[in-house]
C-alpha cells in the first residue's frame, strides 16, 4: 500500500507566487514531487487531465485568462467522477466558492491566503476519503468477481490505495 505522499496532485494556479508556495508546502509535507503536476490555465488543467487522473485535483477559482476553477472541476468530475477537488478561493470569491461546495463540485474551501496546517488536513481528508472509497469498491467488487472494474471507472488505472498515514511537515 502506498502512503500518501506517492498521492497524483494536480494543482491548478495562475499566480507564480501562489503556485511556488504550494509545491514548496507539498514538499516540505513530503509529497512526491514526481507525482505532483502543475497547471497555469484551465487549458492546461485538461490537458493535464487528458494525460491521466490525480487523486487530488487543487484548483484556485480564479485562473488567468479569465479562467474559472469551478468549470475545471465540472470538467474534471464529468472525467473523473472519483478525484478528490479542493478548491481555493479568496474571501472575495467567497460567494462563488459556497456555490461550488453547494453543487458538489468541490470536496473542501480552501480560503486564500491560505493557512499551511489547514491547507494540508484539507488535501489529507480528501485523499483519506478517496482511500476509504476506493477501499470499499475493491470490496464490492471482490464480492462480485470483477476486481478493479468500478475503481478503474472511478478514477483510472488500477494502482494501490494510499496508506492512511498523514503526511509530516518537515521544519527547515
């Protein structure tokens, strides 16, 4: 079983700074890097889902170009029904983020600027749940004698199901 740090995160931000900190954050956690993608614009983001699903997808609702991170996650769930996706919104985007948890689009808010800790126990919780789920459906489907069928529907090709252990943030 792979821990979570082996976890696919897309992460979905047009702002440099914004987006350096979080790969800097999913580092310092000891995510994989090998496993974390990057996308500036929602183009790139289903580009990047094109190539394969994340386990989580971390999405900021305002992207450049006049980019919206909820219609990233509307696309992203009609591909992928099972990924995990957080978004992250800005106070003044707040009335639009609520209306994307309200429809299910997203698992978790994430308000900008973000707090480390928070931002982290977010990524874990939806990366815990998809283990719980997919935990489930190997049941089901061991029961029913077709392994990896529903799972491969959900979220892609076969792999382990993370570890419930939470990542550690390194200090330094």
């Amino acid at each position: 079983m792979l821990g979570l740090q082996h976890a696919r995160i897309l992460v979905v931000e047009s702002d440099p700074v914004s987006r350096g900190s979080l790969l800097r954050l999913l580092a310092k956690a000891g995510f994989d890097q090998a496993g974390v993608r990057v996308a500036e614009t929602a183009e790139e983001a289903e580009d990047r889902l094109a190539e394969g699903p994340a386990d989580v997808l971390l999405v900021a609702l305002r992207l450049a170009g006049g980019g919206n991170g909820a219609e990233v996650m509307s696309r992203a769930r009609a591909q992928w029904p099972g990924m995990a996706r957080v978004l992250m919104s800005s106070f003044a985007d707040i009335e639009r983020a609520g209306d994307a948890l309200q429809s299910g689009l997203a698992a978790a808010l994430v308000r900008k600027p973000w707090d480390d800790t928070l931002l982290l126990r977010e990524v874990e919780g939806a990366l815990r749940a998809q283990a719980m789920v997919d935990h489930r459906l190997h049941m089901v489907e061991r029961a029913l004698g077709t392994v990896g069928v529903m799972r491969q529907q959900r979220i892609g090709p076969q792999r382990d199901v993370p570890a419930l252990r939470p990542p550690r943030v390194r200090e330094g």
